[in-house]
C-alpha cells in the first residue's frame, strides 16, 4: 500500500469527501476486488492488523482508519439492496 499508494493512500482513494473515486489503478477499494473480500470482512480484520503490527507509519495507520469509515458508511451496503 506505501509504494502504489501515493496520493490515493492520503484520501483512501476517493476524492471530494469521498462520493467521486480518484482515477488510479490501486485505490481503495481495489483490495476487495483482488482477493474478493466483502466489505465487511476487511472491515473486521483492519484494527486487528494495525495494533498486531506496532512499525505502520501514522499515513498508514491512518488510511486504514479511513477505510474503516468508509466501508461502514457507504460500502458495506451496497449489497443489501
């Protein structure tokens, strides 16, 4: 994610607020798509990995914490219609 994140690890992937998606290949939510995970499944397992792994940069840590908040305001359901 440090590497192919740039601008896209800054703002989670998505710009104005979040509703428009940045146009790069690796934004979130690109990592449910790859390893075909539900929203939710990533959402469960995002705090687990940040305390299990204590040398996460804080723009890390912190692109993880807007995943969170994007998954459980928007993504997550979507396919509950």
């Amino acid at each position: 994610m440090a590497t192919y994140g740039g601008s896209s690890f800054k703002n989670s992937g998505y710009s104005n607020g979040g509703s428009v998606p940045v146009e790069m290949d690796l934004c979130f939510p690109w990592i449910l798509d790859v390893f075909q995970l539900t929203a939710f499944d990533f959402y469960k397992v995002i705090e687990r990995f940040i305390k299990a792994e204590p040398s996460l940069s804080k723009d890390i840590v912190k692109h993880l914490e807007r995943c969170e908040h994007l998954i459980m305001e928007t993504i997550v359901w979507r396919g509950l219609h």
